[in-house]
C-alpha cells in the first residue's frame, strides 16, 4: 500500500512552521486543495455543476431503489477512503478489510432511510465505520499492536526544515500519536488527512458545525505537532 500520510505531514510542517493560530487556520485552509489531496473516493456530491458529484447522486438514488450495480460502483468509488479511516484505528490489515466490509453490509441494509440533508453519503458511511470500531473496541476491549509492518511507510517531500524532520518519522509513530489524541481530534486528523474529507463532509461524519471542525483541526494538529522531536519545534 502507498503511503497515506503526506497530507498529515504537510499539515504537521505548517504547525511546526506557523506559531500563530490565525496564521496556521490560513495555511490549512490553504494547503486544503486537490494538489495536497491524495485520491480517497471522498468527493463530496454537493456540487451540481460537477459531473462526478452528479454520477454519484444518482448512483445512491438508483442504490435506494434496489439496484446492486449502483451499489457495487458506490463501493468502488467509497471503500479506499473508508478503509484508510478505519485502518488506521485499529492497526490490523485484515481487522480493516473485515470492518469495512460489514461498513458497506450495514449501508446496503440500511440505504433506503439514507437522505441528503444534513449529511453527504461519503459521511454517512464513515459514520458507520466510526461506529463499527468503536463497537469493536468496546466488546474485545482490544489492545492494540502496532508493529513495523502494519503501517505502510512512505517518503514524504521535503521542501523545508521542518519537512526534512518530519520525513525521519516513521508512520507507526504518527499512528501511535494520532491515536493518543482525545477521540473527536482522533477522528478529525483521520477524516481529514488520512481519509481525505472534506470540511463539510468531517462536519456532517461529526455531527458538527464546519467552524467546530475547523478549530477541532487546529487543536488537533496542534496537539500533534507537541509529539514531534524537539529539533523540530
């Protein structure tokens, strides 16, 4: 698997880079664009001048009445994005595969109450992800096991000082960091960067306003940015 962590890393250089919290609002939300975004299945159907978000609407339409090839192409667009989430929750490849799976079982049962207000179907179905780890951890009370090889490695690009550190961190201590966080920073850092949501849609996953997530994100980065060595600070 490619890496997966080269948005989280961008978004660690700035908060290194950029003491200033208005400053480092800025800079997220301008490092929030397709060139940083890796290709997660998340596009946001809200658009109606967008042809993609336009195929996706009707596909869910078409879901709803029953039609299994709808479905079969909403997987296909969705299940990376959703399996990144819950990948790096829980630390286990085959733990992933597994949850994801029964993520699109639930939905295709439960698709016909499924309505666009209020929440894109990329977040509803990461709310039934979130949901499905958090029953899992709840019922095994599992500890988790992170070992070298559950977490794909990757280069990140170094483009400044900050960088140049933060591509000696493995992504087994970004995972072990991230996962330290409280859980609703937890979930924002992996909507975001790891899953590549939009605002919106981690807003809609949250069941919070999009300025809530905004400042979630940035306490969140924050908090991470703390973990990072001292000679990256």
């Amino acid at each position: 698997m490619r890496d997966t962590t080269s948005r989280l890393r961008v978004a660690l250089s700035l908060a290194l880079a950029t003491p200033d919290d208005r400053s480092l609002l800025i800079a997220l939300s301008v490092a929030d664009s397709p060139a940083y975004a890796p290709s997660t299945g998340s596009s946001s159907p809200s658009d109606d001048n967008d042809p993609e978000a336009t195929r996706l609407r009707a596909l869910v339409d078409l879901a709803k009445e029953g039609d299994a090839e709808a479905f079969g192409q909403l997987y296909d667009h969705y299940v990376s994005g959703v399996f990144r989430f819950v990948y790096y929750r829980v630390g286990s490849q085959q733990l992933a595969e597994d949850l994801t799976s029964e993520t699109f079982v639930r939905g295709l049962r439960a698709i016909q109450r499924f309505n666009w207000q209020g929440k894109d179907f990329g977040a509803w179905l990461t709310t039934i992800a979130r949901n499905l780890v958090a029953d899992h951890f709840k019922s095994s009370r599992a500890r988790l096991e992170i070992v070298a090889e559950t977490i794909p490695e990757g280069k990140a690009i170094v483009a400044s000082p900050e960088q140049e550190v933060l591509a000696l961190i493995s992504n087994e201590m970004l995972f072990e960091a991230v996962n330290a966080l409280p859980n609703e920073q937890r979930d924002c850092i992996l909507m975001r960067f790891i899953q590549g949501l939009s605002i919106a849609q981690t807003a809609a996953a949250l069941g919070r306003s999009e300025g809530a997530i905004k400042q979630l994100q940035l306490r969140a980065v924050r908090s991470l940015a703390k973990t990072m060595p001292e000679d990256a600070r």
